[in-house]
C-alpha cells in the first residue's frame, strides 16, 4: 500500500488509485473493462436500491430484453445507428459458425424494446406503458477511466409510451427529477438539471435532458439522462394503437438511464487525501467499531461489550460492523477504514470501557478537537444516528460550496475561454442558439454541458447577437 | 386470448402457451432468447432476493466481473475449453475494427474469476475467500425452450476458494443445500439432491452436485449446481498462496450457480390447466382484491372499503392489489388472475359490504365446497395469511405426492426401460460405475440424471455385477 498522489494536484491519478487501494475495482484482462470489487458492488448495490424504489414508484416495472439485437434492429432508426455504428460490439461467430446475421451487443435498448412495445400496445388502453430494465452494456470507447468511461457498463433503462407528447414530456421531467433527488438526497452530489444541444443529444431522440455535476477538479460530469424519444423509435419500429376515437396513433415514448458512472461521481465528490468518503445513506458500511487492546484479556472483554453496541446499531438499521481481527493494530484498521470512506468510527479502550462510554470519530471533521468525541454507552445510538445525519447532510453543503465557488457567470468567449482552459471550471454564459457559436468552446477545450432553464445573460458567448438562453460551458469527462 | 392446450396431454404446450397468455414471456427477435416481462421478472426478483440473502449469509459478497472475455483465457483450461467451445458466442469487431484477439461472451466466469483470484490470494489470511456475481450469460444452444434452455440467461454464480479440500467439500454442500431449501421452502418445488457422473460433469470440475427436479411430465430438470472445482482452475489461472508454514499451495475452488431456469420449474411444477399457480413466497401478486358491483355508487363504496383491506393485507406485509378497472367484467377479472396464478382472491359485493364481510377464494382448492370462504372483515387479514401458509404448504406436498407416484424402484434396465421410453418417469437404480452401462439408457432416451447418497439397489441395471451406487434415470430437459 502506497501513499495516495495528492487530491489536488493530480486528481486523476488520485482516482485511479484510490480505486484500486480502497478496493472498489481493480483492472481486468479485457480492455477497457474493469471488475467491481464487492466493497464497490455494495455501494451501486444500494444506489440501486433507491433508484429502483423510486422507478417502481413512477410507475415503471422490471423486465430483462436480449443482451444480443440482430444488426438490422439498429439499423431502422438512421440516426440512431449513426450515433452508435463506431461503438458497436458485433457477434459475428455462435456456435462455432459464421452468423448469417450479426448481433450487436446491446449498447442500449431502444430497438429491441420498442419492436416487442410494436407488439403490446394496440389500443389506448395499453397506454401509458413504463418498463425498466437493469442491464449491462456494452459501448466500445477507445480512452476508457473506472465507471466514468468503459467498455461495459451497468445501469437500469426505463423506456415509456404515452397517449400524449405532454404526458411524455412529464415522465421525461419526473425521471429526471428521481435522479436529481438520488444524487442530491442519497449521494450528496450536486446535480444541475438541464437540456442538451443539439449536438449532444441521444442518437434519436427529439430532446435529451441531463442533469450534470462539477467534480473538484473543474469537469462537468453527465450523471444522467432522459429522451423524449416523441416519434422517433415508435415511427420505425411501427407502434401504433388505436385510440378511443378509433383512428390510429403513434405513441409518444420516453427513455431514461443512470448507470455505475454514479459511483464514480460519488468517489470523486467526497474523496479526500486519506482516501474515499462514502456518504452514509449509501455508504456500504456505515460504523465500523474498533476495540483498542494490549492484552488478550482487554480483547475479549471488549469485544464482548462492542458486539452488545454492534447488536444495538444494527437494531436501528444502521450498517454497522465490528473489525475485531486479531492480526492488524488498531492503527492500521483506522487507516484500512478511513481509505475506505466510512463515515464513522467508534472506539473503545479498556478506560472506555471501565466508564462505559465510546469515542465516536467523525470521519469528514478536519477540526480536531472537534473530530472525536466521548460518548456514554447508553447515548452512543442516538449520537451516532445524529451524527451519520449531519455527514450526510455536511457533504452535500460541501459539495455545493465548492462547486459554487467554480461556477463562473460569464459573457464572451474571448474572455473567460483563457481560465476555462488552464483552471476548468463551470461558465454560464449566453447562447444564440447556433451551432458555430456552440462550437467555438472547442478552442479552449471546452463543450456546452447543458441549457439552463434561468435566462439571465443577453448576448451569445461568440458572436454578440441575442442570447436566447443560458448555456453551461466546461470541460467534461 | 385462446383456451390452454390440454395440460395432461400437452404438456410441451401448454407451457409454451402459458407462458405467453400470462404475459411472462415473449417471444424475441433474437433467435433463441426471449423477453421477460414485468410479471416473469417479478416472479425472478423475488426469488433472487431470498437466494441472496441466503448466499450473503454464506458469507459470498457480491461482485461484478466483465462479460467479455478474451478467448485465449477459455483455452487455459483444457476441459474447460473444450466443453464450452461449440457453445460459445463470440465477438470478433470491435469499434468498427476487427479484433485482433476475439472475445467471448461469458458463458461462465471460472476463467476470468480465477484470473483476479490469482491477483487477490497471496497469504493464508486471504482464505477462505468468496464472491458471487448475479449476471447474464451466453450459451449457444440449438433447440431452446423458454427458461429452460435459451441462448442467453440469467443466473448468479458463487466462486470461492479455501486452504483445504474438506473445506471447498463444506462450501459445496453449503450451497446446494442453499439451493435445494429454496427450492422447496420458497417456491414449493421438491429437490432431490445427487452427484453428477462423469460424462455429466461441469467442463473443468472434479465433481458436479446437483439438486434435480421432477416434472409433471415426467421428465427430469436440473435446477441448481454445485461443484468441486479443486485445484482445476487455480493451477490454470496460477491461484497460489503462502501458507501459514511459509510453503506455497494451490487453494481449493468452488463454483455454484442457480439460473432463470428456476422459473421454469415454478411454472411446470405447479401450473394446472386454468394457468400458472404462483407459490405464495415467490408470487409476485399474493392476494387480488376484486370489488363486484353493477351500478357506479355500488363501484365506488366497494372500493373505498376494499382499498381499505388492501391497505391492512398490505401493512401485514402481504402483496396485494386492488383491481378496480372498470373497463372489465369481474368474470373477465377472475380469468385474468387465475392465469396468472395469484393464489388468494378476495371478492366483495354490495351484500358482503352491507354484513361487512368478503369472499376468500383459494387458487388451488378443487373442492367447490371448500373453494370459497365467508369471512367477516375482522377476520380477513388471519384467515388470508392462514390460507397462504397453507397454500404454500399444499403446493409442496402436492408436488412431492407427485413425484413420488412418478419415482420407480427399478432393477434391470431391460424392463423398466420401454416404460421410460414410453412415459417418462424417474427411476432408482443400481450401477456398476461404469461408462458403458451408463450410455446404455440412451436406448430408451434416458439419462443417469445423478448418483443418490442411499444405496439400496445391489446390481447393475445393464451388466448385472455388483452395484457401487444408486442412480437415479430419467429423460431430462
């Protein structure tokens, strides 16, 4: 075990390498794919948890389409096969023998999804229709980084049909908003919903909506990302049912996805120089209690007494576990767990023990005086509850200072491309609306992250004329 | 919607065509795989929720390892190789580009798994270790059945390793045991468990457990694996580690699985000919509310107070709808759930609402006397609960009563061979141990489906020496 490279200066060698020491991937034998290692499986384990409460609650249900599409599915929505062509992952061989027919790997789901919806929607009472889908995928980019960028990927897939382009529009606003509120409430990352351009839209869709995060190095992260497909998938895929009038209609669908780039966002958020933070709602391990002993008698005794504590915890619910290991000191377990994010510690000594009270540490407090503090056995649950809840709570704050103090009005190009380009960093700035002024943030390394709904700037970042809304300018992973 | 085949004398399809009225499955434009629908994949998650609760307390954490695999790692396993070989899909283009190494689709995961395992044990401290993957994977069947046999599954796949063969055995039988209580204590199917012969082995294992089933047809399904890997894969993959004597050793390897099939086997074991018969620990609807009524002031009292049954069923923890649609007839709402199996119906009209009472009516109950039960409203959630406990016990006595008068004593394979032949069955035999008197079943289109622990049968079934074991034979899925 290596010392970290330091979080401020090199970031992304940071990441990597907290990655691999805290256990959360590790590289494997196929390119540009890596394993999840089970301290990090845990952590999207419990995103998906809550994501998938909330998917159920909007009204959409699990069910599993083929990881294999014939080619020719891509191929009926031109733009949509334009867009992925250059990423596909082809089966050419099955069994042993050349296929007359290749298979994609699924890089999403759309084609075979709305060629079985063809089939399931005939009349406007089938509608709305909401299926979501938890899946691998595959898309073959050539500079891959852990859960930011990579061959494979996880994530759920919801995709809807509608009666009406308003009632499509909503569920488009009401996924995004369910991803808003995962990352902000459960994750602790800031996330600023709003419009892709043109230029950055979903290969088919009528308009993408993202919500978009800053992580500390100065780069906008897309975090997730909801379609309205309108007529688009629908159209050549032949979904048509017959409305209560009796004509025929075509349905107005959505898709929306958020994938294992969430855990990325959440380690490059909260990570600091000794290691990960695990926000506490979706922290693998909430508590980790730790008995400080010198002799095998201090040891069981301890241990006796911090299994009564684990057992009250876990009672009320918290994620609580006791490293009772007898090969590693107690300094090396503080280490082992402040790697590894979790939010709190709680200690105990024999003089601890002998006055029946805890020391609960407080993995994010950088004050020391105030990061530890002595706690009375029979109050240790409701300060440790107290306390999971402030961290939960202080990340975010966090999150959402530092990212302030990176988000940048600006008005012309000219001006602030020179810091976007050495500093990073996030600038609102105005847009004309057309495409050579978006593609002017080239120059400096940058690209337009989204349109925001508030209009505050008058003239295009390029060239002078009106703006017609605010943009969000910044380099991006 | 079309009447089910005739399930005692159709079997093939009726299941086929249950499958596809109840809205489990269906089918897909990828030759060989089929799409689960909302209600098959609830059916699954449920039973992927007590699998993994059960398999976390085995002490297995969940991890996530690529679906592509390069080819040549399938090739270090010499068994491996070659049992997977004609099974394999494989992808060649990459990006637009021919690869210079093609990959596998993942039709298990010993070699990649291995590969990290090797990186991840180095010190007797390391062990035993265990991981467990909940995937898909890819095997190139020719003849597919839904569940049963498809190109591609879904399924999840323990891998551990241990410092002594005893304690892999342990691990092994641990798992099976998992296995087969799930089988029988959630989803009612009875499991017998046994040992693979060597030609039935897993490609690369030194044994292969198993838990068979018994369809009603009298055919065979094997639901669950087991298998002692041992040294096979580690020295392949160069799994080694420092023992606490300072030597270097190979770890002993387990790896275990239980697929999608399962749902097959619900679906076969228990289904009669109005349709499925889900089993209440694994049905994804446990209880249906149905408002009966003619007029619309009739409508909305009954399902004010039926949403209030709901919401007590619900409280106890019990899954429970409201069907309250109006554009169907209670007839047409009746049909609809007891195809799909939902064990409990509860119905109210305008008389029960008037003496505050509903209508329990038993999925299963072929008794017309006993089928329907008058339950004042005080009782309802007791008796329901009562009823579903009952329900899920029946369901599994009933289908080991089946089994049973399907299970024959059988000596030589000369006699009770044409009746296999002619309709199916399972029967217990003696075996010599080996090859030949093994194949000699294909004549009737049997298989030694596994090697019983009890050894009752003292001769051959083909060359009439010494028996060394139990076997059972039968035709199998």
């Amino acid at each position: 075990m290596s010392k970290l490279p330091d979080i401020r200066t090199n970031f992304a060698e940071w990441y990597q390498e907290v990655l691999v020491q805290a256990e959360v991937i590790d590289a494997s034998p196929t390119r540009g794919c890596f394993v999840i290692r089970p301290y990090g499986y845990a952590l999207w384990e419990n995103i998906q948890k809550e994501l998938d409460k909330r998917i159920k609650e909007l009204g959409a249900q699990n069910a599993y389409f083929p990881l294999l599409i014939p080619k020719s599915f891509l191929e009926r929505e031109a733009k949509h096969v334009e867009g992925f062509s250059p990423e596909l992952a082809v089966v050419t061989i099955g069994g042993g023998k050349q296929l007359e027919e290749p298979l994609v790997v699924r890089p999403t789901s759309e084609t075979i999804i709305y060629s079985m919806f063809a089939r399931w929607i005939t009349s406007w009472r089938d509608l709305p229709l909401a299926v979501n889908q938890w899946a691998n995928v595959v898309r073959w980019e050539m500079r891959t980084r852990p859960f930011v960028r990579s061959l494979e990927f996880l994530w759920q897939e919801g995709h809807t049909a509608h009666r009406t382009r308003e009632e499509a529009v909503e569920m488009v606003m009401r996924a995004l908003n369910v991803y808003k509120e995962v990352y902000e409430n459960i994750l602790a990352v800031p996330a600023i919903p709003g419009i892709k351009t043109e230029s950055e839209r979903f290969a088919g869709a009528d308009s993408t909506y993202c919500v978009e995060g800053l992580m500390p190095d100065g780069k906008a992260l897309q975090m997730a990302t909801s379609h309205l497909l309108a007529h688009s998938f629908p159209e050549s895929f032949d979904v048509r049912y017959q409305d209560a009038d009796g004509s025929m209609r075509v349905p107005y669908c959505t898709s929306w996805g958020m994938t294992t780039r969430s855990v990325g966002a959440v380690i490059m958020t909260h990570g600091d120089e000794q290691g990960l933070v695990m926000p506490p709602l979706a922290a693998p391990v909430q508590v980790v209690l730790i008995p400080i002993y010198k002799t095998a008698e201090e040891r069981s005794t301890l241990c006796e007494k911090l299994e009564q504590v684990r057992r009250e915890l876990s009672d009320a619910g918290i994620r609580v576990m006791l490293d009772a290991n007898e090969a590693t000191t107690p300094g090396a377990k503080f280490f082992h767990w402040e790697l590894r994010g979790v939010p709190v510690r709680v200690e105990m000594g024999p003089k601890d023990l002998a006055s029946d009270q805890v020391v609960v540490v407080n993995r994010i407090e950088r004050d020391k005086a105030q990061k530890k503090t002595m706690v009375a056995h029979g109050q240790a649950k409701a300060f440790v509850l107290n306390l999971l809840s402030t961290i939960q709570s202080n990340l975010l704050s966090n999150a959402r200072t530092r990212m302030q103090s990176q988000w940048y009005q600006a008005e012309k190009l000219a001006e602030f491309g020179p810091q976007l380009d050495q500093n990073n960093g996030l600038y609102q700035t105005g847009w004309c609306g057309k495409a050579e002024c978006e593609a002017s943030v080239k120059t400096y390394k940058g690209t337009v992250r989204c349109i925001l709904q508030e209009h505050n700037h008058k003239t295009c970042l390029h060239c002078s004329s009106a703006s017609k809304s605010d943009i969000l300018v910044a380099k991006a992973y």
